[in-house]
C-alpha cells in the first residue's frame, strides 16, 4: 500500500500547498472523526486497484537505476523506489535549510531558478498563440452568460490560406467542440496540426469554435464575483449547461446566422452538459444540426476510475468540500508548472510518476500516449474546475450511477426541486440526432453506460466503439493512433448526420 500513500500524499501536496493554513487546522479536527471510516472502506476498496498500482511500482522500478543517494552514496539497482523517494526529499530538506525557504517553495518555486536546454515556449502559449504558430487564423470571441459569468471562445474560422490568395471563404459548416473537466480549448489542438482535432475539422472546411467553461484558464472573470471568493465556483455542470452552452450556442448562431446548422463535438463533461441541456431546453435540439458525443459521461454504474472512492462521502458535502478543497479543484498550480518547466529533464520515475498522476482519474495507455506532449499537456492541464462538479458526478455515482441532478440533501431538494431527491435528466425529450463513440478502457465512460445511453436516446446515430482494447478515457484528445481509431470514423458521421450542407453557401470576405 505504499505506492497508494504515496499518490494520496501528493495530491493532498498539489490541492494545499498553496497558502490554505485555515484548511489543514479544519481538517486535522475532522480527520479525528473520519478516520476510521475511511481506512475500512479504502482497505475494502481498494483491493480492487492493487493490480494496477503493482504494474505502475513495476514501470517505476524499471525505469529508474539512481546513481546516488542525496547524502552522495553510490546506489545500485537493488535500491528501492522507497529509498530514491526518500532520498529526494531529503534533497529538498536540505535545500530549504540553505537557503531558509519554505520547503513547498523548494520542491515547486514560484519562479523556476534554471531553465533547460530544451525549454520549449509553446509551454507557456496560450490556445490562440498556438494555432498562430502554426499558420492557422486564430480568434477569441468574449460571452457574457445570464449569470453573469464572462467566457472565452476560441475560433479558428477557416483552414489555412495559400500565398497570393484574393479571397477568404468562411464556411457554413460549423462546429463547437466542448472539452471536459480538468480541460480547456488547448486540448483539442495540443496534439499539433497532424493530429489535433481542430486542425483537422478545419482543414475538412469547418469553421471551428472551442469553448471555455466558467473557471477555467480562459474564464475566470465574472461582472461582479471575484474568482478568489466561493460564489464564483458555485457551479457544476448542471449551470455550465443552463448558461454557459446556451451563451455560446447563441453567440455563434447570431455571428454566423441563425440558418447556419452548427454541429457540436463534446468531450466526457462536455457531453454531459450537451444532454443536460438538450433534455431541459428542448428548443436547442431544433438549433443544433447534430451532437457527437465522445467518451460519454451520463449514467457511471460501472466506472473505474478512482473518483469513486468519493461516492461513499457523497452525501456530506462539506466534508468532500473540505477535503478537494471549497472552491477550485486541481488548479494550474506550482507542483504543475515546475513539472512542465522541467519536463526535458525530469528521470525515468518522476516521468512515470507523472504520467500516472494525470492520467489517474481517467485510466493511462502507455502505447497510445505520446509522451513528447508531456510538457505541452502539463503547461495547460487541469485547466481549472470546480469542486463542486466532482462533488456532482460522485453523487451520480453514489445514486446507482443515475444521471441526476446536484443533491443539496432532503430540504435543500425541496426548496430547489420540490422533491426530497434530486430529478433525472429526462433524456427521452432529447430529439437531436446524436453519435456515441466510446472506448472499452475508458474508466470512466464503461460500454455498458455508454450502451445504456444509446438505448435511451429518441434520435441516436451510432453506437461507435473504438477497435483498439486499450483505448482510454483521454485517448479521445491525445493518443497517437487517434486521427486513424477516431476523427476519420468522426469526420463521415459528420457529413452523414443531419441536413447536407450546400457545398456553394459561403461567406466571401476581400482582403
């Protein structure tokens, strides 16, 4: 079980390392109550996750072969994972006596102290600088939601234009492509112009727009709520799909017209916010032409991923609050930035260390992950999200995997819903032709919910399993095989669903 302590100890470093003194004097009182109850279900729980945890201490030892120890004693390669980790920290310890720092500023100064020799800038771009670098047109675009929340959208509006060219054709094939949790616009493009999603719909002749949900790196401003304070990160996916989507949705229809039929491309969260909005304003199913859902996340009976260790606690709200943290969960912090900065020379373990911190929550296919993206993917993931939304999918879990929405508890329930339990999505009203494409190792959207939601569709397409077993969750955005396993079967639905497109609509603008 050391391996597990070691992955709980830094995520508990990565949510509180920074400044939340206030937090660790509530927890410790609470721990005293709680502790016995979550050692007996984790000692249940997980066994279940032994198998993996030994095939990661495996690859960690294979990869690492130290040298010396921090007290400068040659090691062979019979020294244990547990004496390298201990011999870094000790590394650490020492440095902070030195220089009489903080020991958190040591492991992940504020300001990097060196840079290595392969540092590469498109670390620290932002989505708009990074599709510019690559010749592409590039746009943000600013939405103001009915709540006051204030988002950006991210456009690349045509494909890429040849020298000498008289003319720019925008296309009236559109699509908007909604990231996850955790992500941002740059997901779909951090894979590079042969792979990113958004390079390849717009050289097929779409006119590409990404959103932002509230919180995250491009969204954190609001008319009147500073992002430091909890009302701003008030919100699950449940107010991302009654504000954020229909913003955008409009946003787009206004600027390209509303007889343009946009498309709508989600990834995980941002297919679940796509199905809550279609099954409670049922009007947009007539304003979008089509969805393509991949990696689906509505019903979770049968999930993997380690978010389910947090169902147990799902009915004590300020207890999960208080152990993810009150408002923002997993953000762009200092653990993540020296991780990025440093990626060029980070060893064997801290790689591998790494890869399956990201990845936990989601499942890791090593032979699909590229792991050149690891800086790339670093430097802009997790992009922000709030508590609340893991709070939200717990309760699901918690709720026999139901796809429902946010439980405040007996009263609350009856003040916001007038029921003692929260009401499901009523997915039958969703008319819009939809696509599912799921794949059989994704730990959080298994194929027998992915299945379950395809039979409770009115209107579906297709039911796609991707043909490679080990296909997971994030594989959807970065796998290298994914252009081949996913995007190519995504471009012919898209030309098959829905109304066709005249091929001569366009917009003619002069330079």
């Amino acid at each position: 079980m050391r391996l597990p302590l070691l992955f709980l100890f830094t995520i508990v470093l990565i949510q509180y390392g920074d400044c939340r003194i206030a937090w660790w004097s509530n927890f410790v009182d609470m721990w005293n109550e709680k502790t016995t109850q979550m050692k007996n279900y984790v000692q249940d729980k997980g066994r279940s996750f032994v198998n993996y945890f030994e095939g990661v201490q495996n690859k960690v030892t294979s990869y690492f072969k130290p040298s010396r120890s921090a007290s400068g004693r040659k090691l062979d390669v019979t020294t244990t994972t547990e004496e390298y980790i201990n011999g870094r920290f000790e590394i650490y310890l020492n440095e902070a006596d030195i220089s009489d720092s903080e020991l958190f500023e040591v492991i992940a100064p504020p300001v990097i102290q060196y840079n290595c020799t392969s540092d590469d800038p498109m670390i620290h771009m932002t989505t708009p600088q990074l599709i510019a670098l690559h010749g592409y047109p590039a746009e943000s675009h600013m939405v103001i939601t009915a709540d006051g929340y204030i988002l950006t959208v991210h456009r690349i509006p045509h494909a890429k234009v040849g020298n000498g060219s008289k003319s720019i054709e925008i296309p009236r094939k559109t699509v908007l492509l909604h990231h996850g949790l955790l992500g941002s616009s740059a997901d779909w493009i951090i894979a590079g112009p042969e792979k990113g999603l958004a390079y390849i719909l717009s050289n097929a002749g779409y006119d590409v727009w990404m959103a932002n949900v509230r919180g995250n790196t491009y969204s954190r401003a609001h008319i009147t709520l500073n992002s430091e304070c909890r009302a701003f990160w008030n919100f699950t996916f449940h107010e991302v799909s009654q504000h954020d989507l229909p913003a955008v949705i409009d946003y787009i229809m206004e600027t390209k017209g509303w007889d343009a039929k946009l498309n709508y491309i989600g990834h995980s969260m941002g297919t679940s916010v796509l199905f809550a909005l279609l099954s409670t304003k049922t009007h947009y199913n007539k304003v979008l032409r089509a969805g393509y859902a991949l990696a689906p996340v509505a019903y979770m009976t049968e999930i993997r991923s380690p978010i389910r260790m947090l169902a147990r606690f799902a009915d004590d709200i300020d207890y999960l609050l208080s152990l993810l943290g009150q408002n923002e969960f997993l953000p762009q912090n200092s653990v993540l930035r020296w991780l990025s900065k440093h990626a060029c020379e980070i060893n064997h373990f801290e790689e591998a260390i790494c890869e399956n911190t990201l990845f936990m929550l989601c499942g890791h296919d090593e032979k699909q992950f590229n792991r050149t993206l690891l800086p790339l993917i670093l430097g802009h993931v997790p992009a922000g999200a709030s508590t609340k939304t893991l709070v939200h999918y717990a309760q699901e879990i918690r709720n026999k995997g139901q796809f429902q929405m946010f439980d405040f508890g007996h009263d609350g329930n009856k003040r916001q819903y007038g029921t003692p339990t929260p009401p499901q999505y009523p997915l039958e009203k969703i008319t819009l032709p939809i696509a599912l494409l799921g794949a059989q190792n994704d730990w959080l959207a298994s194929t027998v919910d992915v299945t379950s939601l395809y039979n409770q569709l009115p209107n579906p397409i297709e039911n796609y399993v991707v043909p490679l077993k080990e296909f997971n969750h994030v594989d959807f955005l970065w796998a290298i095989d994914a252009p081949k396993l996913v995007y190519n079967k995504l471009l012919d639905l898209l030309e098959k669903g829905g109304n066709k497109y005249p091929d001569v609509d366009v917009e003619i603008i002069m330079d």
